[in-house]
C-alpha cells in the first residue's frame, strides 16, 4: 500500500481505539508508535527511534522527550505525546524547552495520537516557534496532508528542505487566510483599487460604500465562473491549465506527429508524478528548470531538456501492471544501488523497470531518480 492507503487505514483505527484509551501510555502503543511506523520509522531500533530522550535545559536535569528520530546518529525531530483525552494547548511550552535544549533539532510535533501539530523555529533561530507551522487531524486526512506528511518519512526525509517547506505554509496559510478575509470582506482600499480605473467620481467614503455590495457580488461572480471553467477543462484538457498554473517555469512538451497525438490522455495521477519528480530532483540539488515533460499514448516521459531523451518514464494506463522506467546502464545502476531491485526485457537491456503502486512509491527511488537525471543514456 502507499501511504495515503496507509493513513486511510491508521485514521479508521484510531476512530475505532479513541474511546477504549484513557491514559498516555496506552495512547502511545495504539495510536501514536502505529503513526511513526505509517512513516517508515522502526521504532523498535534506537539507531532510529529512541523514547525517553534525555533533553536537559539549563540547569534543569533530567529533561526526556518521549520520542526522539534519529537520522546518522543525530537526533532530528521531537515527539511530544498525550493522553488522547488531552488538549494540546496547554503542552507546547513543555516541547519547546526540549527543543530549544538541543541546536540540531529544527521540528518538532506535539500530539495526542489524533492532533498532530508540527513546529519549527522561523521565528527565532533555535528557538521554537509559539504557532506550528502544519497541523493535521488523523480523523479528517485530506489528500493536502498526504503530499505533505510524504514529506516526514524515513526515506524521504531532509532537514533543510523541510524548514523551507514550513516556511513556504506558513506564508501559504497566511496569505489564504488575508485573502479570505478580503474578498470576504473588501476592505476600503481594496475597493478603490478596484474601481479607480473606470470611476472618474472622486473616490469618497460615500462611493466606497455604494460600490462595497456591487464589489462583493463581482467578487462571487468572479470566484464561481473560475471554479466553473476549472470543472470543465478537467474533462477536456486537464493538462496545459494545471500545469501552466502550478509552475511557470515549465514548457510546452515538444509536438509529436498528429497521428501520435490521437488517444493520448494526460491524468490527473501523471501530472502528480510529474511533481513528484520534480520535488524528488530538487531536494536532491537538481535544477527543476531543465525538466519537462512529453505524454504518450503508452507511457508519460520525463526528460532532462539539457540531454537528447528522457530519464523516466511513468507506465500508469494499467493498474496491474504500473511501473517505471530508467534509461540506465545496469551495470552502473548496480554498482551504484547494489540492493535495487528492477527488471529489464531482453529487447530493451539498458531499460530499468521499477513497479510502483502509487506516486508516493517514487519517494523509495528518489537517490534512483537523482541519479538517473545525471547519468540517463543519450
């Protein structure tokens, strides 16, 4: 299963446990260690997972954060836990200290086995934030918290990419939320910008207020043709729109001859792995600018604009047999990742075939992809 299948699975059964569990201890074995190892950590291995980390603050001795992750021998995230009948509001000052103790650590997560609050320190450097910077509600798991706790598993995990993704939501909440505000409720100015333009009435209180209903309603208006329109490109050309909107930075992929262009269909699950790639390459130092994409009517490729072909390719038009492919010499491939496990076809010998049952699964690769962007056959 990937991991959106496996928080699907963890979130039915902590709605099942929630009400048998009346004390901390029982909420870490049934709901908070299940969530760790949903996030590839073995708890039962201190070279990854150590309970009762000693964190001493100052004078104060004898400090132990329940949870401490281990990444080559470092500590790098702390884990608070309480009882699943505790409010968390009143615990965060306890975490904070833990944290501020140790420089190495930059996140932190406070939690009840169903709330999980995350932190970091933007705000001060080692010092931990008051507000977590994500918040995620083990009863509700959106498919906006799967891309994000992908984010925090053991194979994926990278300190210094985290920090700016923190930042990146915590400006990305914010922003949503003014912007809420706004057009909930334009404000003065708001209104005048809007209007200078095609009013020669000098703008008064008196006009801001007539226009203020006639703004609104444009605002509504406005919102409802663009969710209209997004609805009906999804069922006729899903691809130009999203893509063109998520990144500018991407291109047209290069025309294909007419006759190749007919039944191709470009979904929803391609353009997510198309980003998924592209997050994979750019936390491991790779400039995202050289990456584009052609789709096919067998595969979706994926190419290095700096090379003459692809490097990956995603084969997700049948469920039972969903794969990629590498275009890497074997012999260097396992010289380089001598546990990988792949198959090649007779005809195509220097063609990696990988099975994958969910984009999330590319994340097991991602040093494979790094490398295979850097060392793919021309």
């Amino acid at each position: 299963m990937g991991l959106k299948e496996d928080l699907q699975k963890l979130s039915m059964q902590i709605a099942e446990r929630k009400n048998y569990i009346t004390n901390e201890e029982t909420t870490k074995h049934s709901l908070i260690i299940p969530f760790l190892q949903v996030l590839g950590y073995d708890i039962f291995n201190p070279i990854e997972v150590r309970p009762e980390y000693v964190a001493d603050f100052g004078k104060k001795k004898g400090e132990k954060v329940d949870y401490a992750i281990f990444k080559d021998n470092n500590p790098i995230v702390f884990l608070e836990a309480k009882s699943v009948t505790e409010n968390l509001n009143n615990h965060d000052a306890q975490l904070s200290r833990y944290f501020n103790a140790v420089p190495d650590v930059k996140l932190a997560i406070l939690t009840n086995g169903i709330e999980y609050r995350f932190y970091t320190d933007l705000d001060n450097d080692n010092m931990m934030d008051e507000k977590p910077f994500y918040i995620v509600d083990m009863l509700n798991i959106k498919d906006s918290d799967v891309e994000t706790l992908v984010n925090f598993k053991k194979d994926s995990f990278n300190k210094d990419f985290l920090i700016k993704y923190a930042e990146e939501l915590v400006y990305t909440a914010n922003l949503n939320n003014i912007l809420k505000d706004l057009l909930r409720e334009p404000s003065d100015d708001f209104i005048r910008l809007l209007i200078k333009d095609f009013s020669n009435t000098r703008i008064t209180n008196t006009v801001i207020d007539r226009f203020k209903p006639i703004v609104k309603k444009a605002i509504y208006n406005a919102i409802l043709d663009i969710v209209n329109k997004g609805l009906s490109q999804q069922t006729t050309e899903p691809v130009k729109e999203t893509i063109e909107k998520k990144e500018e930075v991407i291109e047209k992929a290069e025309d294909t001859k007419d006759e190749n262009k007919k039944g191709i269909i470009t979904t929803p699950e391609e353009l997510e792995g198309f980003e998924f790639v592209k997050t994979i390459l750019q936390k491991n130092g790779k400039d995202i600018k050289l990456v584009n994409y052609k789709d096919t009517v067998d595969y979706f490729g994926i190419f290095n604009k700096n090379s003459t072909g692809w490097f990956i390719r995603l084969y997700y038009n049948s469920e039972a047999n969903k794969h990629i492919a590498l275009k890497i010499d074997p012999k260097l491939l396992t010289t380089n990742f001598p546990d990988l496990k792949y198959k090649t076809r007779p005809s195509e010998d220097k063609i990696i075939r990988i099975e994958v049952s969910t984009n999330q699964d590319l994340h097991k690769f991602d040093k494979v992809i790094a490398f295979a962007f850097d060392n793919a056959l021309v």
